[in-house]
C-alpha cells in the first residue's frame, strides 16, 4: 500500500497543475520564466492528541499534515495582488472540491481537510515579490503496518 502522506502530497501537485501553472514538489525558488508556479513543499505534521494513548504502538494513528502551498506570480507591480487572489481563490476552491484528495484524507468525523488560511509577502516588512503560502491541514491515518 502507498503511504498516504506522499499520495496527498502528489495529488497536491497535481491539482495545481490543473490551474494551468508551473507545478512542482520541493521547489522554493522558480526562474521568471515559469512564473506564475505554485510549489508544493513537505511541511510539517503531527499525531492526533486525541488518540486513545492505551494501544499499541502498530495500532492505525491519525495524523494531521500541513504542506506549504506557495503561490509565486513574481514582479513587482500595482496588478500583483490581484493576480495573486485570483490564482489563490482558484486554489483553495480547487483543494477543498477535489473528489481525489478528498479520498485520500480522514479524521473520523468527513473533515479530512482543514483550511486554515494563508501568508503573503505582501505587507509591511516583507519582500513584496508576489508570494501567498496556502495553509490547509490534511488528516489521514497512518497505518505502521502499511508502510
């Protein structure tokens, strides 16, 4: 069985080529010719608090991962953060109505996959280069038996 973490992270990539970007998985710096891309960076995760602690140590555990999905269109110029809410806005709609990501994702409740908002260069003390990081937490179980 495929681990579940790199098949959310390669459905990911896929959905953001799907905009019709440069796409790509660990990137964090793109040429200007490739611009607008969106990376798809490994970030972070953690286990489930919630979890019954009186199990053993092979038993299926959820797992709450949150990748960095970075947005760069690059330039500066008065029409970059139009461009880039327009590409965001396709973005999350795109991640969150995705019936494959969707199967690929659970926490026992439906919710597999949390928006949690976003971070932009655009603003006072920052580079100002045209780049959104998408936050959004994905839940899935992992199975030490599977791997």
């Amino acid at each position: 069985m495929a681990y579940q973490r790199e098949l959310i992270l390669e459905r990911l990539t896929v959905i953001s080529e799907g905009l019709g970007v440069t796409a790509a998985r660990d990137v964090l710096n793109f040429d200007e010719a490739q611009l607008p891309a969106i990376a798809v960076v490994e970030g972070d995760e953690e286990a489930d608090e919630d979890d019954p602690t009186n199990r053993p140590s092979t038993a299926p555990r959820r797992v709450h991962m949150i990748p960095h999905i970075i947005i760069h269109t690059g330039g500066l110029s008065q029409n970059l953060g139009p461009a880039l809410n327009a590409l965001y806005a396709r973005l999350v709609k795109a991640v969150l109505t995705d019936a494959t990501l969707l199967s690929l994702v659970w926490d026992g409740n439906g919710r597999g996959v949390r928006y949690l908002g976003m971070e932009s260069d655009l603003a006072l003390g920052r580079t100002m280069f045209g780049n959104i990081a998408a936050k959004f937490r994905f839940t899935y179980v992992l199975d030490p038996n599977s791997l």
